[in-house]
C-alpha cells in the first residue's frame, strides 16, 4: 500500500511527538519564503541546487551537500537559487546535546546525507524505539559533530548600511565606490566606513568581495566553468580566483562544490569579529 503524499506546510510539523520530524519539499529558481520562524529547531538541507538564508545578521548561500541550521525562534528568510531539492528536519528545542545554538552553515557528511534520506521513508510519527527513533538519535549525533562552514555574511542593524548591503547582496556586480553610496544611504562615505568596521567587522572592501564570492559559488553550483566565473569576477585566471576565494572564505571553491575532500574542506566554526 502506498504511502500517503507527506505534507509540504511547515506547520503540520511543529508540534509532532517525535524529537526529529522531515519535510521534503521542491522549489523553483527565485522562489521565496519570507521572513518567518519556527517553534522548533531547524536545519535546512539542499539535496540538489543552491539557496540564500538570510538572518538579521548574517546571510547564507547553501550549495549542495551543505544546510544550514536555525534554532527555533529564529526569524529568517529563504530564497532558492536554480531549482532547490531541500529536505527540511523540525528538531524539538533542547532534543539533543551540542546542538548550535545560534545559526550555523555545516558540512552535511554521507552519514547524515543517508540518515535524513532514511528517515524520510519512515512514518512522519515513527516508532521512537524502534528503527525511526535509532535513526533521528543518530542525526542528532551527527548534527552535533557536523564541521561548521564559514559559508555567512556578516549583515548589520544599522539601517543606512542595511540599504547599501540589501542593494549588493541582490547585485553583487554593482561597483560604487562609498562616495557612490552616500547619496543611497543617507550617510558620508566616512560615516559608511566606520560602521562596516562596527557593524560587520571587516572594510566595504572586504565585505563586498565576500558577497561576490557568494553570488560565484551560486554559479559553480549551477554548473558554470570556473574559467567563466573568474573572468566574471575580474580575475585573469581561475588560479588567482581559487587563491583570492580561498583566503576570503577558507576553502576552495571546488571543495565546496565537490563531494570530494570533505574533511580538509572545512573551514572551522566561523566566529563574526
């Protein structure tokens, strides 16, 4: 007998018996969820294609193989880049030790990639002492030990650098200087480099460059040759991009898109300064 659909409505998962609950779910290229929150814990995981999460304070890109992990109560928005596969695990707030408790990109290994795909065939409320209740145990354990990746961009609260860095992160390829932004933001060039400095700890510079490599590392994950993404980028070669992205985000972009080299991949807990 087959199956009923599961439900795609993350509200038919809150409040389940079980400590570990999936959703399996497929979005459109653009496609939106705005600014929400969940009583539970959440990781969100990409399976095929890529994804933006966006917090008040840090954004993401998700390639494959990659998720995302939200504590519960956390208001965030999520926007699929190319056609997304994510498989979403509800966790009941305090379910396991060593959980994080604020948001944070990991490295999905294989066991975790098998496990979540294993609990997916069980019964939304499965048996908890049996095979179901030994595999959401298990995702827990890996979740804990997963290698945090430093996969964000700091976002700030001040309103005047929030517009200047809404308005690159929907186009990282605009290229004003900060005399160019102050008429946008309402604040002198001067004003705009002391708070990058406050409010994400790093220069304009620094900070658009990581936003750049963000939007590259979509474009990897879609398929586009190297050689195209460095040219795009303003970078005479795909070595001195690889370089470049390498010291920015502590890892190199192949690695991130690959399955191979999971364990030297890992950039260690990112840790906003």
């Amino acid at each position: 007998m087959k199956a009923a659909p599961r439900s795609t409505d993350p509200k038919d998962y809150q409040h389940s018996a079980r400590s570990v609950v999936i959703m399996a779910k497929t979005f459109a290229d653009r496609d939106r969820v705005p600014d929400h929150s969940h009583p539970r814990d959440q990781l969100l995981y990409a399976i095929s294609g890529a994804m933006r999460v966006r917090t008040a304070e840090e954004a993401w890109i998700v390639p494959p193989d990659r998720a995302i992990y939200v504590p519960a109560g956390t208001v965030h928005s999520v926007e699929a880049r190319g056609r997304l596969e994510m498989r979403t695990l509800y966790i009941s707030p305090g379910a396991g030790p060593g959980l994080p408790a604020e948001p944070a990109g990991i490295l999905v290994s294989a066991l975790l990639r098998a496990l979540v795909l294993a609990l997916l065939d069980e019964p939304i409320e499965y048996d908890d002492t049996g095979r179901g209740g030994l595999l959401a145990r298990l995702i827990l354990l890996e979740i804990r030990d997963a290698k945090q990746l430093r996969l964000s961009v700091p976002m700030p609260r001040d309103p005047r650098l929030g517009r200047l860095c809404a308005e690159l992160l929907s186009d990282p390829r605009r290229a004003e200087t900060l005399d160019g932004w102050a008429e946008l933001t309402g604040a002198s060039a001067r004003t705009l480099t002391r708070l990058f400095r406050r409010e994400v700890g790093m220069t304009f510079r620094a900070w658009r460059q990581r936003v750049r490599f963000h939007s590259a590392l979509e474009a990897l994950a879609a398929g586009e040759p190297v050689q195209n993404v460095a040219n795009a980028n303003g970078y005479a070669s795909p070595s001195a991009f690889t370089a470049a992205f390498r010291k920015a985000l502590g890892v190199a972009p192949s690695r991130l898109i690959a399955g191979g080299g999971r364990e030297a991949e890992a950039g260690g807990p990112h840790r906003r300064t």
